[in-house]
C-alpha cells in the first residue's frame, strides 16, 4: 500500500488555504494509503511563539484534523515532538544538507525578512521536514503548492544520503491540488492567505460562521474592470474567488467565469459554495471539542503507531552510517 505523509503547524486557528491545499486531501487519501499525519509543534518553535499557548493550540489542530475529516481508524494523527526519531534523523540529514541548499528556502528569505536575527531552527526547518518524510518511508507528500520547494529538497537529501551511504530512504513525491492548491490573501491576492497575516478580514478560518464568511468575502479586494474573467496575472483578486468557487463547488475556474454577469454575483456564490462547503467541519468540531480527552488518546494511539515506523528507519539509518549499535 501506498505511504502517505504530510503535516501541519499548531500555530494558530487552521484557515481555508490550509483545508484546501492540505486537509481536503489528506481525508481523501485516508481511504486510499496508509496515512501518517503530523502536528509538527517543533517547526513551530522556529519562529517566536507563546509557550503558554502551544500545548492548547497543538491539542486545538488535533481537533481541527478530526473535523475536517480524519478518522483515526483509517490514518495515524500524531504529534511530531512525541516521536523522538525526528528530531535525531533530522541532525543526521543536517550532516547530508548544505548551507548553500538552506539559504536558497523561499520561506527562510520571506519568514527571515527584515528580522534583526533569526534562529538557526528557522535555518534548518526545512531538514526536519524532510526527516519529518523520511521516517515514514512516504511515497507521496500531500502538500499546498508554497510547499513544493521543501519537498524537493527532501528528496535531495533522499537521494544524496541513498547515493553515499547506499539505499536507505524511500525518495517522495509531493502531490498538489489541482485548483486552489495556493489559496491567497482576500485582502492581498497576491499574497498566500496564512496565519500570520497582517488583516484578518483576508483570511477565512476554517471555522469562521456563515455570516463571518459572508462579510469577509463581500470586502475581498477585486481588481479594475467589472468582467469576471479567469486571469490570475491582470485579475488576482477575482481569479482567487474563482480557485474558491471552483475548489468549494466543483467545475473548473476558468470555465466558472461566464456564469456571472458581475463581481457581486461572484461574492455572493462563492460565498455560499464556501460556507456550505466548511459547514460539516464547523459542526464536527464542536462535537470533538466536547470530548478533549478522546483527542489526547488519538494523539497517544498515533504516537505509538508512528514511533515504530520511525524507529525501524532510523536504525536502518544508524546501520548506513556505522554508528555503533
Ligand atoms: N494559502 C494556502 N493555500 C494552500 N495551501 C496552504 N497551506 C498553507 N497555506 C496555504 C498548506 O497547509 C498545510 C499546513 O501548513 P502549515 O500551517 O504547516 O504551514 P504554513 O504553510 O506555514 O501555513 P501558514 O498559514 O502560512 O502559517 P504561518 O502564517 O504560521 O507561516 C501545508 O500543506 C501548506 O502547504
């Protein structure tokens, strides 16, 4: 059977770009792989971050994955800092990796921007990723499109370490959404929609209500002109409500186009098609909320599961290097 891997920050409430470039998928390949997903707290540590809110806001994106359609009877849901291996196969990839490699990262040279210092974690966050994949033997990375770069790397790192030390590591592929794999920014399509943006009105949240969902489309920046046309370059505000429209309704962005006569009636549909889309998420988790200690089992069960894959690579890697055993 196919292995599966992909994972997610606990660094604050889950947004529509990560339902639609990661989640939607990960439900999907539940029923076809052997899944492994992760909450990767230790990449959340990378940036600063609020030790009072990591335990609740790890404990949070468990709950978000059960809502979004992840049954832990069909896929192992696990938190990253509770299976050690990652963090000891990541310093051996560290040893594999080039400084050169890690400062060509697009995210490093965006999240590092204007920073005064940055952590030699956010430096090498990319490496445990990659050690992150490569202790599941994963075939295939289910990941949004601002991902890709990682992933290469990871398979870099794959190859490099096969061809030195011989076969050790299966070499992954990355696997991105067809349509709305780079959700951006209702404030600014030309940024991703993420966590940490400046406004909150650009982003929906996973869990944000119908009336929310409604306001924040409704003030989605559009572009000049009135016609609805698919052109992310001259039309990225319009073409971005396309990507939702399409993602939360089916048919194809550019074909959707001719349906509305103006921006307005294009608000109001993908507004629908999206509310209706996240309604069932919405509902799971306020049933999941109700029952916190079923989550830590799920998190406990998966860790156990995950750790005996992760351990059987790393020994595998431990031989391939001559470490003592
Ligand atoms: N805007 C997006 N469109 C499509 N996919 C996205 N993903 C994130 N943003 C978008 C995908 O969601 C998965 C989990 O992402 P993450 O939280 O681990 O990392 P991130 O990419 O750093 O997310 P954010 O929201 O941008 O967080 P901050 O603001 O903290 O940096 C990944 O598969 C990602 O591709």
């Amino acid at each position: 059977m196919v292995r599966v891997l992909s994972g997610v920050q606990p660094t604050g409430e889950m947004h529509l770009g990560n339902y639609l470039g990661a989640f939607r998928s990960w439900s999907a390949e539940q029923y076809e792989s052997d899944a492994f997903f992760c909450i990767v707290d230790l990449h959340a540590i990378t940036v600063d971050f609020d030790p009072k809110q990591l335990a609740s806001r790890t404990l949070h994106t468990a709950t978000s994955l059960l809502a979004a359609g992840l049954d832990p009877s069909r896929c192992t849901i696990f938190v990253q800092s509770q299976v050690h291996e990652h963090s000891e196969l990541a310093w051996i990839l560290e040893c594999t990796a080039t400084m050169g490699e890690m400062r060509r990262m697009t995210q490093f040279k965006e999240k590092g921007a204007g920073q005064e210092s940055v952590s030699l974690g956010l430096f090498a966050y990319p490496v445990l990723m990659a050690a992150d994949i490569l202790a599941y033997d994963a075939d295939r990375v289910p990941v949004g499109d601002d991902q890709r770069q990682h992933l290469e790397l990871a398979r870099d790192l794959a190859h490099r370490f096969n061809a030195r030390y011989g076969e050790t590591f299966v070499v992954p592929d990355a696997s991105v959404p067809r349509v709305a794999s780079r959700v951006m920014d209702l404030q600014d399509p030309t940024s991703k929609m993420s966590k940490s943006a400046q406004s909150h009105l650009g982003t929906i949240m996973m869990l944000d209500d119908p009336t929310v969902i409604e306001r924040k489309i409704r003030r989605a920046v559009t572009d000049s002109g009135t016609e609805v046309l698919y052109d992310p370059e001259n039309k990225p505000g319009i073409s971005n409500l396309l990507e939702l429209l399409a993602a939360a309704s089916g048919g194809a962005p550019d074909q959707l186009a001719s349906g509305y006569p103006n921006y307005g009636s294009l608000k109001s549909a993908a507004t629908e098609a999206v509310a209706e889309m996240l309604r069932p998420a919405r509902e799971r988790f306020a049933a999941f909320s109700r029952d916190p200690g079923e989550v830590r089992r799920v998190l406990s069960d998966g860790a156990q599961r995950a750790g005996e894959v992760a351990a059987s690579t790393l020994r595998r890697t431990h031989a391939a290097i001559g470490i003592l055993t």
